[in-house]
C-alpha cells in the first residue's frame, strides 16, 4: 500500500528510502519496527519530539469542539495564542498564517502596503545573499540564492539582496527606495550561519535612518531553538516586523506575522487573508506547546544541551578535521561544513543506515535540529555514530 501511495505523490521532494509510521519522544520508527534517532525533528519543527502528550491532548480536546469557523469569526484559542506571543515578543498584534512562507507573504505585503499608504516610492524588498524565505514566488525572490530561481523566472520585481555579514556593503544597498530589509538571524538553509551582532545593529540603524522596516525572519530561529525564545533576543536588536513558523504547533502547520501599532494599522480588512490561518485546532496545540516549554524550563535546557552538543561536534572536528569544519550555530541549531572531497549527503545517507537522522543544508554542511527536549544521552550517541562513520570515511 505504501509504494502504490508514493507512487502517486508528486515527485519534488528527494525523499529518502525509509517509510515512518509513528513517532516516540526523539525517536522515529519505521515500517519494520527500526528506530531512529532523530536530529533533524522535522527540519526544526518538533520542538517537544514526537507523540508529546500535551500536544496530542490539546488536538483531540479541540478537535472535539471546533475545527474550524473561518477568519470571518474570532475563536479563543487564536486570541488567547496572540495574547501570548504579544507577552512572549513584545509586539501587540499577530497575524496568523498556515506556514514561515505565508508569513514573510505577509511581511512583504505590508512593507509595501505601508509605503503606498505614505504616498512613497520605496518598493525594494532588500534581503540576503544565502537567505532562504519560502519558496511560493514573492517570499522566492527574496530568497537570494539562484539555486531556488532556476526554472521559475520571471520571478516578482522590486526584490535586491546584500551580502550577509557585510555592514559596508549593506551601508550603500539600504537607501530611499527600500520599503524592508528581511534578515535571518541565523540562517538556516545556507548551512547555519549567524549573523554578527554588529551586522544586525548597523541593519537596525540603517533603516532608521532611511525609514524602511526591518524584519527579522525567525521561522527556523524562533520558538526557543537557540535557547531564547527568539534569536534575535541574543543580539540586542529589535526589528519592526518578525515572522514565525516551524516549531510553534510542534508539528501542526502554523505561521505567524507580529507587529506593533501603528505598523499593524496598514493592514484594513480585505488587504490580506488566509483561509486556514490561526485555525482552532492548530492554536491549540500552539499554546500547549508554549505551556509545556514553561514547565520544563526549556530554554535553560536548550542552553545546556547545545553546548553539550556544540562540544560534541567540536571534537569530532579534532578528530577528524580533514572531514568536518568547526561547528556554528546557537542552541539547537547547529551546522559544520564538510569538506571536500567528503560528501554531506553519503554522511546523512551512512547515518541513516546506522539509525541516526541528520540532514545537509547549504550545498555540502550538515545541519543538527533536533526536537528541543533531547538529552545529554542521545548527544552522546550522536558522537558515537558519526565518529564511527568519519572513522569509516578516512580510510576509505
């Protein structure tokens, strides 16, 4: 039944050849029974791993009661989940979507619908080299890697980029025409890369100084990844607009847009939308995520566990340095560049024989993500496969 199934998928996904059928904690278990360990948590979004309790819970009890009503109608588990990310960021307005894609949509919208609103010129949407926003074709052309363009040019004009990390370069590309300035920061599909600090604050100033948003692009970074809530609460820096996705429904699919007045303002009924958007079941298990983070004190758990793990990577790095670069990231949110002639995919391909689930980004890095609860136990196994495999790998 399963290979009739994946014969009628569509075929845009490079799918590995295992087939899951359930899910424990930080485990996957396929159709013969075998376990994975799981460091990739559906690409940062299981924060909680797999089959939690409160958020299956949260599903059923509001799937009993209401699905769905239509953004025609308010429901409370979308007010009171704005209400919480309000306290949470400090921003007092949320629009809710159904993915980070739809989320930057929004961002970019409202960009350009604030600068209509003041009668301005300023169109350019303005992100970075090796950025990834989304893939529908607005939140594409501001995803300045041509690796995603091929193949759908034209894509939508009025979109620059700046290269990441560079404040001079970034001094001459913010100017009177950007109506935003999208920046992860931390970028996830180039193979996790901070940005710097002092790139973040010269963005900050830059456009204050000429009057255009920032937006900060947290749909991998947020929801507790690097150990804060938000990536950029390690940087000092505060944007205008900031989008979330990934990990806030801990598997369910959620997007979220927030803002402050008067910015929210632009924004009049019929100016956007989503169908699905905040629907009820969703926020349910949003805020049964957010409720058991705060039990479990999740960010100083974070914190703790991504040094064990930047440690363990580090030395595998020793150890191995012709294969694998120092790591780089915060938190859970970790990645290491292989080097050539070594192959990242062959790595995620070896690990996946041995039970351990990794995955590549940025054309030749590896990428850890793993659901936010895993112990010091599973690192310690993560060590151990890799080190056999990279053991494995140097003698051939």
């Amino acid at each position: 039944m399963i290979e009739t199934v994946g014969d009628h998928v569509l075929a845009n996904y490079a799918r590995a050849p295992v087939t899951f059928v359930a899910g424990q904690g930080c485990e996957l278990i396929d159709v013969s029974g075998k376990r994975y360990l799981d460091f990739v948590a559906g690409i940062a979004v299981c924060a909680l791993g797999h089959a939690h309790p409160a958020i299956s819970s949260a599903i059923i009890e509001q799937a009993q009661t209401l699905v769905h009503c239509s953004n025609l109608y308010g429901h409370e588990p979308a007010s009171i989940l704005a209400q919480k990310l309000a306290q949470l960021s400090g921003f007092n307005r949320v629009f809710f979507c159904n993915s980070g894609t739809e989320a930057n949509e929004a961002a970019i919208k409202l960009a350009r619908k604030r600068a209509f609103c003041a009668g301005e010129q300023r169109r350019t949407i303005l992100s970075c080299t090796g950025s990834f926003h989304g893939r529908t074709l607005g939140a594409l052309a501001a995803t300045a890697n041509p690796h995603y363009h091929e193949g759908f040019e034209p894509l939508p004009a009025g979109f620059a980029s700046t290269p990441f990390n560079d404040i001079a370069a970034l001094h001459s590309n913010i100017n009177h025409t950007t109506a935003a300035f999208v920046v992860e920061p931390i970028q996830g599909e180039s193979g996790v890369h901070p940005a710097s600090r002092a790139f973040l604050e010269a963005a900050r100033q830059l456009c204050d100084e000429h009057g255009a948003l920032l937006v900060f692009d947290e749909v991998q970074s947020g929801v507790g990844r690097t150990g804060k809530f938000f990536a950029f609460q390690h940087f000092g820096v505060r944007s205008d607009v900031v989008t979330l996705a990934k990990a806030l429904a801990n598997g369910l699919p959620i997007g979220a847009m927030l803002v402050d007045e008067p910015l929210a303002a632009v924004f009049q009924p019929g100016d956007h939308g989503s169908t699905f958007g905040g629907s009820p079941v969703p926020c349910a298990a949003a805020l049964a995520h957010l409720r058991v983070r705060d039990e479990l004190h999740l960010d100083d758990h974070v914190q703790a566990m991504g040094a064990r793990l930047c440690a363990a990577l580090q030395e595998l790095h020793k150890a191995f340095p012709a294969i694998i670069s120092e790591p780089r990231g915060l938190g859970l949110m970790l990645g290491v560049s292989v080097k050539a002639p070594h192959d990242a995919t062959k790595l995620v391909s070896d690990a996946r024989e041995k039970g351990l689930l990794i995955n590549s980004a940025g054309g030749n890095s590896l990428r850890f993500t793993p659901p936010l609860v895993i112990d010091s136990a599973s690192i310690t196994r993560l060590h151990r496969v890799l080190g056999a495999i990279f053991e494995e790998t140097a003698t051939v």
